[in-house]
C-alpha cells in the first residue's frame, strides 16, 4: 500500500468529477492536513470530505499553532501555508503527493518528493477496474470543463485512447 498526500484542489477535482469515494478503493493510504481540509468550503465538498473521514478512508493530521507559526516562515515562495503542511506531509511519511498545483509540484520534485496529478488517478482507476474507459471519457469531460488548469493535451491524448473500445473494457 502506497501512501498519497493530497492537496485541496485534488480533492476538489475529484468530488467535482465524482470520483472521491471511489478513489478510496485504490490500494492507498491516503492522508492530509488539517489545513488543506479547512481549504474546501463549498458545503457539498465539506460534506464529503467529512464522510470519508468518518470512514476513516482519509486521514487528517492536524497543523498545531506552533507548527503553523515554522510553516510560514519556509521559504517557499509562492506556496500558501496548507500547500506548505501538505509538501511537509509528503515528506515525512515518503509519501507521493498528490496535487496539480504548478508551484507545489515545483517544490515537491525540488525536494525528491514524489508528485503526481488527477490523470495518474484516472489511470489508476481504470487499471484497477473501478472505472471504465467509456466512464472516465464522460467524467474526464466534466472535469476538463470545471477546471481549466489542467493539461489539455494529456486530456486529449486519454480522451482519445479511452474512446477506442478494446475487448476487457466494461460497457
């Protein structure tokens, strides 16, 4: 079992293309800060976040004043304090980190942290067959329209493999 990070906009991103309960099926430890938690304020996305805690699916470490104090004064330009708890995560669990943030994933490659994005969820969704391709096309879809930031042509090149009907792929 692999230990993930996350920070709010994977979270986010997965609630948005409803893909949140079933990224707790992967063979995954996942865990994040108190932080990053306090970081999803929309009330539907608050709620599901409560619902994989109390599952216990997800797990919180909680940032103390203190800490939050030491994580500000990183020098890590750019990255806000919840980033920062998140990359300080990765870190001391050896634990990839998943985010799309550009910035983030600048500074976790920096310090041999192990980063990876929502297209890595989507394949490993698919590859463990708790997504189908026809499934992760339409929810991809949704996805690319909510989020722009994302890598259009990365989107594009699964949207067009996924599409492609093969012999082991569910309806």
């Amino acid at each position: 079992m692999r230990i993930a990070a996350q920070d709010a906009n994977i979270i986010i991103d997965l609630i948005e293309c409803g893909l949140f309960e079933p990224f707790f099926r992967l063979n995954l430890e996942v865990v994040t800060t108190s932080l990053v938690l306090a970081e999803i304020t929309g009330s539907s996305q608050k709620r599901a976040c409560q619902v994989v805690v109390r599952k216990k699916w997800l797990s919180v470490v909680e940032i103390s004043t203190r800490d939050y104090l030491r994580l500000q004064e990183l020098n890590l330009p750019g990255l806000g304090v919840s980033d920062r708890s998140a990359l300080e995560l990765a870190g001391a669990r050896r634990a990839c980190l998943l985010t799309g943030d550009g910035r983030l994933r600048k500074a976790a490659k920096s310090s041999d942290i192990e980063v990876r994005g929502i297209l890595w969820v989507f394949d490993r969704l698919i590859s463990s067959g708790l997504l189908s391709k026809a499934e992760a096309c339409l929810r991809l879809a949704k996805l690319r329209e909510s989020n722009q930031r994302l890598p259009q042509a990365e989107i594009e090149k699964r949207l067009k493999a996924w599409s492609v009907p093969d012999s082991g792929d569910r309806p």
